[in-house]
C-alpha cells in the first residue's frame, strides 16, 4: 500500500483522539463499540501497565472507519489465500496499516525515537 493509500484511510475520525486517560478512553470505547466495555473494565481492575497504551491503540484504529473495513477485509482474506506468497503478502500489509495506526499515536513517537537511539 502506497504512504498516499495509507492517507487516505486516517480520514473522517468518528471521535477525536481522546485523552490518555482511563475515564476519556472508556468514554472512547463506549462510543465505538460498547460491547468492548466488559473488557475494557476487566483490564482496568487488572491495572496492567500496558493498559492504556494497549487501548489507546484500539481506540485509535477503531476511530476510523476505512481503516477497520481494511483490516477487516485482511483479515477475511487471509484464510482464503492458495499459497505462502498470498498469505505473507496479506499478513504484510495488516502488519503495515496496523504499525501506521500505532505511529500515530503521540506515546509511540517518544517511545519509537527513544529505541532508535539506543
């Protein structure tokens, strides 16, 4: 997928990006997908470092319709494959939108930059 195909699947967010908070991202979910709210309130009383991180990116990816249609459609396409090329090539491109979807979240830049200078 071309970085301008990429582009144009992060239009037309169905809510802003909300804060990194536990109470602003279960707004989120609610929002998105209530049925994720059981989940959501399970990992919470876990309290799991990765929590929010983990959320904010399901958030995130699910702020956009045109990127879950891709994913979605990835994901149908993957079992239907005939052969290893196929199946990698497909696995490649959900492995790519999905890396572009967590970039873009704030948190990742410092920790992405922070890694590369090691």
């Amino acid at each position: 997928m071309s970085d301008q195909g990429l582009t144009s699947l992060f239009v037309d967010p169905l809510l802003p990006r909300p804060e990194m908070t536990a109470e602003s991202m279960r707004a989120a979910v609610e929002q998105l997908d209530a049925s994720e709210l059981p989940q959501f309130d399970a990992d919470a009383v876990r309290g799991e470092p990765t929590f929010l991180p983990r959320w904010s990116l399901w958030v995130e990816r699910n702020r956009f319709p045109a990127v879950m249609r891709r994913v979605h459609e990835l994901e149908l396409a993957l079992p239907r494959t005939e052969s290893l090329e196929e199946s990698r090539a497909v696995a490649e491109e959900m492995s790519w939108l999905l890396h572009a979807v967590s970039e873009r979240l704030p948190w990742t830049q410092r920790s992405t930059s922070r890694i590369g200078n090691e």
